[in-house]
C-alpha cells in the first residue's frame, strides 16, 4: 500500500488508527500533558496530507463549502467511510505519499467526498485539543463573583463557547448584556445571559459563570498572570538547584587530602518538556452540499484501536 521507494530521503506517512498515529508513540493525550499556560496557548495537533485515515474511524473534519461563509473551514464530527486513490494529475501531488481523498459521513448525515487528510482529525485527538484551550483560557470563578444579577447595557467579558472553532473557543472577548434569564438550580439561583460579542457574534443563553464584569475580569485576569508568573519563578528555581548538583565543590580537592568524603547530592525533578508545536494549513474546498450540525448523533459501530505501533524509518 504504501509503496517502495530507493531513496533514503522518501517522505513518511503517518498510519491513524483509533486513537494512536503509527509511526511514533504519540497519542491524542500528549498535546494535553505537554501544554502548558506558562507556555502559551496548546498548538494545534499536526494535521497534513502524510496521515493516512483507516475508514471506520471517529474523526473531525472541516467544512470547507464557499456557498456557507458562516460556517466554512469549522470542524465537525462524522465518521470517516472511505478511501480512494487518486492520479498525480487529480492529485496534483508528485510525491512518494500516496494521494488519498476521504469520504466523510457527518453526524447530521451530511456526505462530503473528496476531503483531503489535511481536513480531517482524530477525534480523541480533536477532543484533548478542545479540552487543553478550555484549561488554558480558563479562570478562577466563584459563586459570589457571579451572585449578582447583571442588568442590560453592562459591559462585560464572556467566554466564546463555539467547539467549532477553536480558534477563538475559550477566550473571553469583550460585550454588552442584551438580556437575561432567571432559573433555580440545585436550590439556587442561577442566571443565564444574551451576550453580545463586539466582534458581532452573539450567544443567546450563556450560563452566569461565563459572564464577568469588566472589574471582576480585570482582576481574575491579572490573578492568573501573577500566578502563571510566580510558577515560572518556582521553576528557575528547581533548573538552578538541578544545576547547582552537577557543579564541582571549590573545596573538594582540600577535602580529598584530608581524607574527607563528602555526601552525594541528589537532583531535583527536572521540569517538564515543551509541548509539540505544530500549525494547521488551510485546505482546498471539497464537493459538498449542506452545513452539517455539530450535535454528534454517532452510529452503533464504532471502531478504535489502544494499540501503539513504531513504524521504521522507512514510513
């Protein structure tokens, strides 16, 4: 399937299956482990035209229909159903990587054929990826900063719940109160709100502890940041104590000649390594007919793997 190239330098693939990609021990969880906030927002798992998708599989693809311009180049769960091989000429690719095109049955029962690999996500993958935002962007909210009742006209700042996009999903952007509901929950009283975003994007029942006043914001804010900072502190410190342990004592000639041992010092954990940083590429737009909806109806048979392999450097 893969084919036999003489070259030492034949491109890779990448084999997904389930939850794992082959050819490394990398699973969908790692983007999550390696992230960090005191290293910017979680990148994007690697998404390109090397991954070759198993039909059967759980994924997230892109919506990528010029006739839709709300909804164009969001992710959308579905089940990958197909393969299919395509010419150079079709694939307009001249390289050793077989040219594959995907058939893609979204959840809403929306087809799309023709989807390039680097359209389509795992969906355990997209899911840690989602997860790791919501933890990056998230704030220390209490019940008694969101006790009162926000009026309309307030300005605020709301979190941007969309797991479509997760370029902006999670973020807390700038608006104003529209309206607002009142509802009791477990015993207590729960507020939702119509926010309206400055960037135009607006959403119409947006729990209470989503939604900050500009002041409260502000604060949490700079909380997170003197936090994320002082993290950053604790860990110079524990690379400079695991330094320190390595450097040769000043006096431990002396104490050799007097026929002194000294103790052995023991290192401190080192921290943890950056996370992957990967970037996601804008696709060709595929033959499609209507938006799909993003509520995920999954059919009875699902196929995953937990199984890890290693492929050779050979791909």
């Amino acid at each position: 399937f893969f084919g036999k190239s003489s070259s030492k330098n034949a491109p890779k693939v990448t084999l997904c299956l389930g939850n794992y990609k082959i050819d490394s021990a990398y699973s969908a969880e790692d983007n999550r482990k390696r992230s960090s906030d005191t290293l910017g927002p979680p990148k994007a798992p690697d998404v390109n035209n090397r991954n070759i998708f198993i039909p059967g599989l759980r994924v997230y693809a892109r919506w990528l229909d010029e006739d839709d311009p709300d909804s164009y180049g969001a992710w959308y769960p579905g089940y990958l159903t197909a393969a299919t091989a395509v010419t150079e000429e079709e694939g307009n690719d001249t390289s050793d990587i077989p040219n594959l095109r995907y058939h893609i049955k979204f959840d809403d029962g929306v087809d799309v054929t023709n989807q390039k690999g680097k359209d389509i996500m795992m969906h355990e993958e997209y899911r840690s990826w989602i997860q790791s935002l919501e933890d990056y962007h998230a704030l220390a909210v209490t019940r008694s900063i969101v006790s009162k009742r926000l009026t309309k006209g307030t300005k605020v700042f709301a979190k941007f719940i969309d797991e479509s996009d997760p370029e902006t999903h999670g973020q807390w952007l700038a608006g104003t109160i529209i309206g607002s509901k009142v509802s009791n929950r477990i015993s207590q009283l729960r507020y939702s709100y119509h926010v309206l975003f400055y960037n135009g994007d607006q959403d119409e029942d947006l729990s209470d502890v989503y939604v900050l006043e500009e002041g409260s914001y502000h604060h949490l804010a700079q909380q997170k940041i003197e936090n994320r900072n002082k993290r950053q502190r604790t860990s110079c410190g524990l690379d400079f104590l695991c330094g320190a342990a390595h450097i040769t004592s000043p006096i431990k000639s002396k104490a050799a000649d007097n026929n002194f041992v000294s103790p052995k010092g023991r290192d401190a954990t080192e921290s943890a390594s950056e996370p992957m940083a990967v970037q996601t590429n804008i696709a060709d737009k595929p033959n499609i007919t209507s938006a799909p909806n993003p509520v995920a109806v999954p059919p009875s048979n699902t196929v995953s793997s937990n199984v890890v392999l290693q492929s050779t450097d050979g791909g």
